[in-house]
C-alpha cells in the first residue's frame, strides 16, 4: 500500500527513475538509493512534507480556479476542432479510395468473365476484397459528436474528478485512489533543482493535463518552486 502521496509519481531528470521516499522525512532517486551513485549521479532530495504540501496547494488553489477551467475550455476546443478536421480529411480520402476499389472489383469480374479465371486475378480480387471491407468499416463509422459536446464532457470529467480528490484529501481516505486522482490531475512530475539550489516540480500544465488522459494529445509545460 502507498504511504507516501506523491512517491513513484515524480521522475529523476538524470536517470529517469522514479523518485520516491528513501527515507521518513525526503523524496530522492530511488536509482541511487538502490543501486548508488554510479547508477545515478543525482544526489538530490527534498523534504516530504514541503512538497507535499506545496502540490497540494497547487491542487486546492490552482486547479480548480475559473481561470484554469476557462484554459482548459479554450484549448480542448482547439484540439477537438483540429482532431476533427483530420478525422475529417481521413473520412474523405477513405471514400474516394472505396470507389476506385469499387471501379477496379468490377473491372476484375468484366476479366473473368470474358478471359476465365487465373491465380492473378485471383490474388488481386482477394487483395481488393479484405480492403474494401476496411474502407466501409473506416467510413461507415457514426459521424463524431459536436466539438462543444466533447469539450463540456470533458469538463465535466474534469470537475467530477477534482470534486472527488478534494473529497478525498480532506477525509484522508483510500491513498491509492488519492494517489490515482493526482496523477490523473497533475500528469508526469520531474524533481529538478537549478543552478542555485532551488528546487523545482516540473509537470504538464496541470489543468490541461486531464486532455492527454483523455486522448487529446498537446504539449505544454510548466513549473512550481517547492
């Protein structure tokens, strides 16, 4: 069972492994912990209880802001704008291909018919048969739902999933779910510290990470100091 709410879930920036509690008070490289300094070089820790309470200020303050929700709006409804314009050219093209599969089945059978059957008619027409039955699957497909409808459903997960993990953060129940509910919200976190010794959380911006869990790709980032 997870006792710590952010273990496992960061990422060493040096070796890539997972930073977890490598002792009662601080987060470390569990590379260098297990296997030492020459599987990894990073020798950075910090406090459990700083940055715990530092993700969770971001949680509680941050995420659930008019502002991030409104973020979060715009570019879904960018990404799903795109996402079907592509969804769209590819529906078109699979059309146009079926009709010429459809010319060329045709020209086939008109062969057989006058010439008798041969191995390379045969081939061509088994060929041309597995990729039509593809093409109607492609674009026999239900037309996608609005963008607007995707974008609030979207939303409305976003919200449905913050008003369970503040629920949850507050009743201090079930730490695996807590767990799950804060990757999901915060994505991927790397433990970095700068030039000065200043530690930092490096994650995808995390109102907007919710859109790459649910299959909207996009690429963005951000930092909080620790």
């Amino acid at each position: 069972p997870a006792r710590t709410l952010f273990g496992g879930m960061m990422v060493c920036p040096t070796c890539g492994g997972a930073v977890v509690a490598v002792d009662a008070r601080r987060y470390g490289c569990s590379v260098r912990k297990d296997r030492g300094p020459a599987a990894c070089a990073n020798d950075h820790v910090v406090p459990r209880k700083a940055l715990d309470t530092r993700l969770l200020a971001v949680v509680r303050e941050e995420l659930d802001d008019a502002g991030a929700i409104a973020h979060l709006q715009d570019h879904a409804r960018a990404l799903v704008a795109e996402h079907q314009r592509s969804a769209g050219v590819s529906t078109q093209d699979g059309r146009k291909r079926l009709a010429d599969v459809h010319e060329e089945l045709a020209r086939l059978v008109d062969a057989m018919t006058q010439h008798g059957y041969s191995s390379v008619l045969g081939d061509r027409l088994r060929v041309l048969e597995v990729e039509r039955a593809k093409l109607h699957q492609q674009v026999g497909q239900e037309d996608m739902p609005g963008a607007e409808e995707l974008v609030q459903a979207l939303v409305a997960r976003y919200r449905a999933s913050m008003l369970d993990l503040k629920q949850r953060l507050e009743a201090d129940a079930d730490r695996q779910r807590t767990r799950d509910l804060l990757r999901e919200m915060l994505g991927p976190i790397t433990l970095i510290r700068d030039a000065d010794g200043v530690s930092w959380a490096q994650m995808t911006k995390p109102a907007e990470h919710l859109m790459a869990v649910s299959g909207l790709a996009y690429s963005d980032g951000c930092g909080g100091r620790i």
